[in-house]
C-alpha cells in the first residue's frame, strides 16, 4: 500500500485554481465588471438591434467558455416566455398613431411594436449578462475575490451560504418527493397533483435546512471563523493579469460612448 507525501497533499492546495479555460479562470470580479459594461451598450441603445447584438455576443461568449448548450438552452426559454410576454404587454399597451391591429378598446401600433421590441431585448439582454455570469463563475471563487478586494468574511460568507443554500433547498425537496414516491404517493400528473405531493414536503425541507444551518454555525465556530486573525482558504485564486483589467477599462469606454451615443441620437 503506497501513501501520498504529506508535503505532496500540502501542495495540491497551494496550486491555483484552474478550470482549465481562459474564459472559465477569469477573476470573478474583472469578469463581473466586463459583462456589466457591456450590458449597458444594450440599455444605452435606442432601438432593439444593440441588445440584440449583445445577446448573441453573450451566447458566443457560452460557447467559447464551455457552458454553451446549457446557456443557450436557459436563455432561449427566457425569450419565449418573459421576452415574448414583455413584447405583447408593450405593443398592446402603448399608444401610437399608426395603427396596425385594432382589437377594440386597445389596438396593436406601429410604435407599440416598436416600442415592445426595444423594451423586450433590452430586459432580455440584462437577463443574458446576469444568467451569463452566474454560469461562468463559481460562487466560492466570487466570494473568495470580493475577500481579496477587502470584502468582510463573515459578508462574502452569507452571500455564499444564501446562494448555496438555494441549492441546498432544490437537493432536499428532491430527495423527500423521491421519497413519497417511494411510498406509493402520486407525484407527477397535472399542476393539482403535483401541488397536493408539494405542500406536504415543505415542513421537512425547511426543517431540514434549519438542522443544516445549525451544523455550519458549528462547524464554522470549530473552526474559528469568529477570530480577528487573517482567514485562510484551501481555493487559491490566480493573480489578476494586467490584460484583464485592460479588457475592463475597453468594455468600460465602450459603455461610456454607447450612452454618449444614446443621448446624443448615434444609436
């Protein structure tokens, strides 16, 4: 039987952490600040062929980092249910003189429409930025940045537990309706079954979580987490190359001169 160095299982932390894509090893927080800027060349814009255009470099950017299908998969079921929903709701409601529809009372314009479309995949291209960057980044990486940054321990640390407790709640209803299932109750079928097997998981799942978040206190309290002293992590982020924070300072110029752009009538 053959053991691992001591020093060996010491070094395995002190690497950086990679996920072996440019795109994916990004600093959470240059990336944050990148996807931001470019969001708002989308919300600068005066028609609907920017957010577009945003849009489709959001998706490309997907596919570049690895997370393609999975992106686009969530992103498309946005556009046909928000986005379209966003567009009826605009084009009915807003007023115009052209009009294209009558349909009594209201009427489907020429504005409306217009209005609908700038409005539509201007919401969607902010969906896309903030559904992008949750699907290139790791909460525990974020968490870690905004430390490096000067961020509070015990901030970054319930920013971590709250989203990872989203996951934790999703994990925990699955596993108790498996359960029921188990046990011969119907879970699956229209909304009103699913319904009737739902409410009755919900004592067990927040009670299940409450007994999850006594045992972090505990385990964060053996570990000193209350302690004055420099926190340490077993996740070692890559120093910031200047290159990133020059892609920042572009995408930066970028949004400066799309809202110059929008004021002034260029876009």
């Amino acid at each position: 039987m053959t053991t691992t160095p001591l020093h060996t299982v010491a070094d395995t932390y002190r690497r950086v952490a990679t996920l072996g894509n440019p795109i994916l090893d990004l600093n959470p927080i240059t990336l944050l600040l990148s996807i931001a800027f470019v969001t708002v060349v989308a919300v600068a814009g005066s028609g609907w062929v920017v957010p577009v255009a945003v849009s489709v470099v959001f998706v490309l950017i997907a596919f570049l980092a690895g997370r393609g299908p999975s992106y686009l998969s969530t992103i498309l079921k946005l556009w046909l249910v928000v986005g379209f929903l966003l567009f009826i709701l605009r084009a009915l409601l807003t007023e115009g003189e052209t009009v294209l529809i009558p349909l009594g009372p209201i009427a489907v314009t020429m504005e409306g429409v217009q209005d609908g479309l700038r409005f539509a995949t201007m919401v969607m291209a902010i969906c896309g930025g903030v559904t992008l960057f949750f699907a290139l980044v790791s909460m525990r990486h974020l968490t870690l940045a905004l430390e490096r940054i000067g961020v509070s321990p015990r901030a970054s640390f319930v920013l971590l537990a709250s989203f990872q407790s989203i996951a934790d709640l999703g994990a925990i209803a699955r596993v108790v309706l498996d359960a029921q299932k188990a046990r011969g109750i119907e879970t699956e079928g229209n909304v009103f079954v699913r319904a009737k097997a739902f409410f009755p998981i919900l004592a067990p799942v927040f009670l299940s979580a409450l007994s999850a978040t006594e045992e972090r206190a505990i385990a964060l309290d053996a570990r000193a987490f209350n302690s004055r002293g420099r926190k340490t992590s077993l996740v070692q982020l890559r120093p910031t190359p200047g290159w990133e924070w020059l892609v920042v300072a572009l995408t930066a110029l970028l949004a400066i001169a799309a809202i110059v752009g929008g004021v002034l009538g260029w876009l």
